[in-house]
C-alpha cells in the first residue's frame, strides 16, 4: 500500500449559489478496490441491476467508515478508513459475502472456498484490529444458493437472506430465466454477538408468488416483496423473523424475469418501504412503477405505470440539463430505462434512474421527485454519456446533505476520454442546480470513478477511480486511486 499525501479539495459553499473551489494535492493509490454485493437474492438473473458497492461501505461514525476489499487473484480483506488515511486492514479468510456491524465491531460473512457448504461468520474487533471469533453459522444443502446480507440504513447487521431458486424440474441445458427467480427456499438467518445463528424457514410466506425484493429498517424490522397472480405483496416482519403484517395491490405483469427491482426502507419512517420496478406489464409494455407501502396507516401508495414510449422520450428531452463538458447522449434506448437509487429525505421519496444499454452504455440520469404521497414535485434530466466494454464505472453514487442531493457518475467528455460529474439538486425547492466536472488531476485517463463506492461523511466524500490492470485476455482487476472532497 503507498501512501501519498492528501487529496483534491472541493469547497461547496451551500448557499443561494453554489461555487466550487479545487485544489490539486495528490491522492492515494491503494492495491485494493471496494468489493460490490448483489441488491437482491436474484443477482443471478440480473435483478439486482445496480452494482451496489455501498452495501459493503460501512459508516462507524461521521468521519470514518469499513469497507470490504477486493486485492485481487481472489484475495479480499477489510479495511477502516479515517478521512483519507487507512487506519487497519484485515484479511478475509475465503470468499466474502458481505459485512455488516454487530456491537461496534464488524462481522465479514465468508465462505473459505466456492464450493464450500459452510458459511462462517467472523467477529473483527474494531479496537484489536483482529479476528476473535470465527463460527459457521450456515450449512448450505443446495449447490446453487444466493445470499445477501441485510443492514440497517446505519450499516448494523440484523439478518441474512439465503435464496435457493427452483431448478427442480430443468436440466442446465433447458433452464430459462423465469426458472432462475423461482424460489424453491427461502430462510432468514439471525446472529447474535457471540455468532450464535437462529434459522427461520420463510419459504411457505411466499404462497406460490415469486421474491423480488427485501428491505430492513433501523428498528429491525424488515419487508419482503413477492410477486403473485396480479397483485404485489409486501409482508413485514418483526426483529425476531415473525410476519406481523402483509400489504397487497393490484399488479399487473408479464413475467417476473423481465422485473427490476430497487427496494429501500424509509429512513425518516421505519414502518415504510419504498420500491421501484421495472417490468413488462400485461400488455407486454416496457413500464417503470414506484410504490409507497406505509404500513402504520396501512396504505400503499403508486404512482402508477409510466410507459417507456416515444411519448415520454419527448417529455423528458425537453427537461435535459445539458452540460457542454461531455458527448451529449441520446434517447434511443428508453425502453432500458431502470431505477438505481432511492432515496427518502426532507419528506421527499427522490426515484434515479438511468439509461442503460446491454450494461455497457449508460445515458441520462433521471430524477423524479415526489411528496410522501408520491405526488410527483419534479422531473429533472442530467445529460450523461458513458459506453465502455466493462462492467465497472457505471454505478452512481447519490446522498443527501443540508437538503441538497449530490450524484457522482463516469462520462465521456471526447473520445476514449473519461470524466467524473458531480450533480447537485435543491430538494427543498426541486430544482437542479448544477454540474461540475471534477478534474482527474494525475490519475491516469484510464481510470474510471465507481460512483456507487464514493463514501459519504459528513464534512466530506471520497470517491474511488478504478484502474485496471493485467493481461487483456483475461478479466481485469483493478487498484483504487481515492480522492477526497471537503464540504464548506
């Protein structure tokens, strides 16, 4: 690991006009990047669209935060990072699965090998910067598992998700996508402090519907989505894994294969959940639906389905905030339009979405705007043009500060040239306010910015640059180059 001096410096002066100040200091250049974890226990197919780095970017407090690591040839570790200074790294002993927080120190989920049945958790102490407990707390029965691990919006660990998809009745020859999101078990795994492990059997909740999509609040309790026979239903559970409630509406939907899902808990409401989706409806329209299951007045709310058609192409060219720093990007490709980011702040539920072709070609940012009756307040369009033939750099990082919502995302700025574009939008006022290009300074042109790993505090955010490296015959790995941008 070399350590450089410190980073660029960018001043926000949050006021009646925003102004930017950058200073040029050297970043850091680390042998690691942030390791991302699926969205959702359908990563298999796809369903977790987004590369969702900030599942495994814990914050310990307003200036520091654990992050998962990827040093590459399948070696991963654990590191805590103080503003820009790596304070402790510790290995992994396998294949991680995620991290989360248990008691102020910090549990990994692993498994030693692929192959390997036993998940195992273990315990790192935050002060010891050491392993001092490491127990199995899962036995796999099934070759073909997807796991996910279920944080609060403080990043403090409170379940596991393990999914097994129903390939009861296909070969590997004839298996096709809808066979993929079946569910054939689905189980909640809690752990205690000293990783003793309780197992609770959910798969008979899902009464023939198919799981899409879970969320937990910072009470402990967590929501379940399933899609069944024309309606969508959300069930809540308590902290200790028992249902206690079940929403349902009407839904209309194709086949569940072709539905993408973002699914958060609402931070300034622990009984609601927000959630996102793309899908073909019965019709066979390409449609994006945004829902609001409140279930302390035990409503839920939708803003209905909004068709990715010629008609709202044209609405949304006339919203572009056009940014004369990149290669403008086109709307051919709306159909492809998926949501990435939820956010609910200052009373407001915040939907981004995107354009993304084949995954390698990401175009404009859209960003709806509602009241928490999911009246629509505003749509704003940033222009942004981004094609590579690699999956890494087109994740966006979004957060919320003084009622002010800043997006880091990659772009084109000329040809083979890559840039990073910090977004800001007033959501007191719903309105955008700006663009500003964030100078690369020394990092190298080939570097791209993870916008989906910028960790966030709260007098600054420190984005991530990925570098590749090795043979261009193989699968690229990657080292981070960190930079770091102060609020003022």
């Amino acid at each position: 690991m070399r350590l450089l001096s410190f980073s660029f410096l960018l001043t926000l002066l949050i006021s009646g006009k925003l102004t930017a100040q950058i200073t040029n200091d050297d970043p850091i250049e680390e042998d690691w990047s942030i390791e991302p974890a699926p969205v959702n226990c359908n990563a298999a197919l796809g369903l977790g669209y987004r590369a969702a780095y900030d599942r495994n970017i814990l914050p310990m407090d307003d200036m520091s935060s654990v992050v998962l690591l990827n040093y590459g040839k399948g070696s991963f570790g654990v590191a805590n990072i103080y503003r820009l200074r790596v304070m402790w790294q510790k290995s992994v002993p396998g294949i991680p699965l995620g991290i989360g927080k248990i008691g102020g120190n910090v549990v990994v989920f692993y498994r030693q090998e692929e192959k390997s049945a036993d998940v195992h958790a273990a315990l790192i102490d935050t002060k010891l910067k050491q392993i001092v407990k490491d127990n199995i707390v899962y036995r796999l029965t099934d070759k073909v598992s997807d796991y996910m691990v279920e944080n609060t919006p403080s990043g403090k660990f409170d379940h596991l998700v393990i999914r097994v998809p129903d390939f009861s009745h296909q070969s590997v020859w004839t298996r096709k996508a809808d066979d993929v999101v079946e569910t054939k078990k689905l189980q909640l795994v809690y752990i205690d402090e000293n990783l003793s492990a309780k197992v609770i059997d959910i798969t008979n909740d899902l009464d023939g519907g198919s799981f899409i999509a879970t969320a937990t609040a910072e009470t402990g309790d967590h929501f379940i989505t399933v899609l069944q026979q024309k309606s969508l239903v959300i069930r809540k559970y308590g902290p200790d894994g028992k249902t206690n409630a079940q929403l349902s509406t009407d839904f209309s939907y194709r086949d569940v294969e072709y539905a993408a899902p973002i699914c958060v808990a609402d931070k300034e409401n622990p009984a609601a959940v927000c959630l996102s989706i793309k899908y073909k409806n019965g019709k066979k329209d390409d449609v994006i639906n945004t829902l609001y299951a409140d279930f302390a007045t035990n409503t839920i709310l939708t803003t209905g389905e909004t068709a990715l058609n010629k008609d709202y192409k044209n609405t949304l060219k006339e919203k572009v905030q056009k940014n004369r720093d990149i290669q403008s990007a086109s709307f051919d490709y709306i159909d492809n339009l998926y949501p990435v980011q939820i956010i609910a702040a200052a009373g407001k539920i915040i939907v981004i979405k995107e354009i993304n072709e084949v995954h390698v070609h990401n175009q404009h940012l859209v960003v709806d705007i509602y009241d928490k009756m999911l009246r629509p307040l505003n749509t704003i369009v940033i222009d942004r043009n981004l094609q590579t033939f690699t999956h890494t750099g087109h994740s966006i990082g979004a957060h919320v500060k003084d009622e002010i919502l800043y997006i880091v995302s990659s772009t084109l700025t000329g040809p083979a040239k890559l840039g990073v574009i910090l977004s800001e939008v007033n959501i007191k006022t719903n309105t955008f306010v700006k663009n500003t290009m964030l100078d690369k300074g020394r990092v190298l042109k080939e570097a791209i910015t993870e916008g989906n790993a910028t960790m966030w505090f709260n007098d600054c955010f420190i984005t991530s640059e990925l570098r590749p490296h090795g043979s261009v015959f193989k699968m690229p790995e990657f080292t981070a180059t960190l930079r770091r941008f102060v609020y003022q």
